[in-house]
C-alpha cells in the first residue's frame, strides 16, 4: 500500500500526460487544457511536501538525501483505456504504472525519500499544539505565490501582536477575535470582472426538482470505503461555471475570501470563505455576535446538488452492496455550513481531521460533501494522520467527494495541485484563476 501511495504520487507531468490520454474523463481535460512543458519529479520538490507535514513534537526529523530521479515512459504503451478506469484510484495507480511499462530508476532511495515519520502523532486527541502542525491548522508560511497575499516580515507580526496587546490594555472590552484580515482586500478567485449568464443556478434546482426519483448512476463513480463515494464528473460545466461565479460574487464581498491563520502569524496554504456559519482555524466555530462577521448563508442552489449528489451516492451504494441499506451506511445530511476553499498552484492542505462540528453530527456520521472546481487535487486520505499510510485518488474538475458514517472522521487532506489541469472551457467561461475551488459542505 504504501509503495502503490508512493508510486500514485511520483507521476512526472509526462504520466500525467499519457494519462489524460487514455483515462476518458481525462481526455476531456487533454483537448481543452494544453499541458504547458514536460517536468520530471525530482526529490527536491519534496521538500514542500516536507514542510507541510513535519512532526508535532520534538527535533525536526533527519532526512535522507538523495539524488534526483527520473521515471521513464516505455517507448510503447501497452494500456488499453479500460485500465485507465479506475486511474484516479491510488491502489491502482501503482499497477496502471506497471502496465506503463514504467522503470523507476533509483527507486529505494525514492522510498525513503519520501518517507516520513509521523506515527508518534497517530494517537493524538488534538493536533493544535503551540501554532498548529500538519493540520488544517497547519503552520505554514505566506504563500508568496499568491497575487493577493503580500508577504509580511516577521517585524510586521510582531506589530500587529504588539497592537493587540495594547489594545488588550487599553480597557476596551476584547472579544474573542480571528485572525482575519481587516487590512487586505478580499480575495478575488477570478483573474477579471465577469458578467453573470442567464442560466442562474436557481435553474439547476428547477432542473433537480423535474429530475424525479429516479437517480442514474455514472459508471464512472467510485466507492472508495464504506461511507466514501467518489461522483466522477457530477457537476456539469454549466454548474460549475455557475458555482465559480457564484463564490466570486460573495468572495469580493467583506465577509469573502481571506488567507486564514493564527495569532500568531502562520497561515493556511489557500484562501477561504465561509456560508452559514464562520469557521477559522483558530477560534472554530466560536460564535461571533459581531454582525459584520456573519457568513452569507448557503445559496439553496448549492444545498440542492448537494442533496442530489448524496442521492446519487446512495444509488451507488445499493447497487453495489445489493441491499438498500445506503442510508445507514451514508446517512442524509442536510448543509448548514460550506467552507469554500480556493488553492494557487502552489496550495495545499494537510492530513487532518473535520472535527469541529458538533457531537452530534460527528456522532451520526453526517458526511462531509465536498466539491472540485479547477485544477485536480492529488488528496490524501486514512485512518491516520499519516503521510506513508494515507490513500491517495486525484480530484477532478466536477468531482464530488463524500465522506460520512464511519469514514466521516477519516483523516485527509491536499498534497498538492496539479498545475494546468483545468478544462480550459471552464476557465474560458468562468475567468477562473489557475489554481482550484473546493467546496466542502457539512452540519454543524
Ligand atoms: O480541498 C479539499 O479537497 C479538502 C478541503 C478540506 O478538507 C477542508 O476544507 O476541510
Ligand atoms: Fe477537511
């Protein structure tokens, strides 16, 4: 498994390439979104990787270095594309490799390589200590990659910790705060002003309403463990060129996206924007009565798909166990919540867990509903917060991934995103920047 991991996340551009060419979701991709240059995968890129989880507790981790590697291509391809079904499959991901005809040179240096350490933290009942580590409490640098985060110097910081500690001793009554900017502009995850269509996405709820009982299912989609469906290619492009401008519309608004982060500084690797209720990395859920802080509410439009897309997944799972038990093993949930999350290129998010809901959602396994707009995302997910041990399945533009009832606690998070893989029809439709909109829905 862990070799099948670690092959399924050494693809150079070129396999990705080939693979766009032979997967039929991926061919979509191919014709409209040209793959700008050849890279080969280096170990010194895993140096990001490495930042993003190091370890919770004691002394940085020796790492073993070791000489770049390349992976090559046969000069045939001998897969058929029945084989590139299930490609965004992790497990399979090291067997479609084979069938390649691929030879990884220098590969038990690779292993190690990649190899991190991280068991000690397995067992932990709350990964935010000090600043937060390998979680969606991460801590993480400012990612100076992004056009609208301007990098601070740690003088700065300082500042604005000084500020509240004035503030603090001023006598003016303190509020439990985020450490939201108030300075920056919202982020805007468009490149450019854009006019709405017709098509409102109040028509795809009209849509839904004429669409019945009746529930096909795509042959396309996946149960990856009992609770976790992956919907390969559910969003159409009119929904999610419609959803695109939809969180454009509220992201510029003041309560719209922000790079979120703590007290002290650190901050997550992606923007983020909140529906129906705030949540940010250090105060959670915490109420806020400051009426200029409330989230926008969910646009019903978006509760309906994703009502719909538990449906289909219930379908799925019925059809596939032969039983009509869906219901238990993915129970229903109704969305009061949408973290709304935007990646550069350079994004990512670390292996953790969705446990700031309430008890009682947690305990019924009501699933997270999580939607991929964009470039596709490499995401990692497991029992442990465990880099080696996690699974991995690449999300594409129109995927929707559900993960509820015993899987509803499973670790999982973004490794990274896979650069110019969006279909270009979206990006000429929508403006969306390069990079990708997740969408998770849950209930508080
Ligand atoms: O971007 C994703 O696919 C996952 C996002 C996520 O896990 C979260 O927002 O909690
Ligand atoms: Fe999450």
């Amino acid at each position: 498994m862990m070799k099948s991991l670690y092959h399924s996340f050494s693809l150079t551009s070129r396999h990705q390439i080939l693979l766009r060419m032979y997967s039929p979701s991926a061919r979509k991709i191919m014709s409209s979104s040209p793959i700008r240059k050849t890279q080969t995968t280096s170990f010194e890129s895993l140096n990001d990787y490495d930042e993003q989880f190091p370890p919770l507790t004691g002394g940085s981790k020796k790492k073993k270095v070791s000489p770049t590697s390349e992976v090559d291509l046969g000069s045939t391809n001998p897969c058929k594309s029945s084989q590139f079904q299930n490609w965004t499959r992790g497990k399979e991901a090291l067997s479609l490799q084979t069938n390649f005809g691929c030879k990884h040179r220098d590969q038990g240096t690779r292993r190690s390589r990649a190899s991190r350490s991280l068991d000690e933290e397995a067992n932990v009942t709350t990964f935010e200590v000090a600043a937060g580590t390998g979680s969606r409490t991460s801590v993480v640098e400012l990612d100076s990659t992004n056009p609208s985060s301007p990098s601070k110097s740690s003088q700065s910081h300082n500042l604005k910790i000084r500020k509240v500690r004035n503030h603090r001793n001023s006598g003016f009554k303190s509020r439990v705060q985020s450490p939201k900017r108030k300075e920056d502009p919202p982020f805007d995850i468009c490149s450019s002003v854009i006019e709405r269509n017709d098509t409102s996405i109040n028509d795809w709820a009209l849509a839904d309403e004429t669409n019945g009982e009746t529930v096909e299912v795509s042959n396309k989609h996946r149960v990856l463990r009992p609770g976790m469906v992956l919907l390969k290619d559910f969003l159409t492009h009119d929904i999610q060129v419609d959803i695109v401008k939809t969180c454009r519309e509220l992201g510029v608004k003041p309560a719209g996206f922000y790079q979120p982060g703590y007290r002290v500084g650190s901050k997550l690797h992606l923007q983020m924007m909140c529906l129906g209720r705030n949540w940010d990395p250090q105060t959670k859920y915490s109420k806020n009565t400051d009426i200029d802080s409330k989230a926008p509410d969910i646009p019903v439009a978006f509760s309906v798909l994703v009502e719909e897309a538990i449906r289909e997944a219930h379908a799925l799972i019925d059809r596939e166990s032969g039983t009509e038990d869906a219901e238990r093993i993915l129970p229903v949930m109704s969305p009061d919540i949408c973290i709304v999350n935007f990646y550069s290129e350079s994004g990512r998010l670390g292996l953790h867990q969705d446990r700031d809901e309430s008890q009682e959602s947690i305990g019924k396994g009501l699933p997270i509903v999580s939607f991929s707009i964009g470039d596709s995302a490499e995401f990692l997910y497991g029992e442990k917060r465990d880099v080696e041990e996690a699974e991995g399945v690449i999300l594409e533009s129109g995927d929707v991934l559900i993960f509820g009832g015993e899987c509803r606690m499973m670790f999982h998070g973004v490794k990274s995103i896979i650069p110019n893989s969006a279909p270009m029809s979206l990006l000429n439709e929508s403006k969306l920047r390069t990079g990708r909109l997740n969408l998770t829905f849950r209930h508080f």
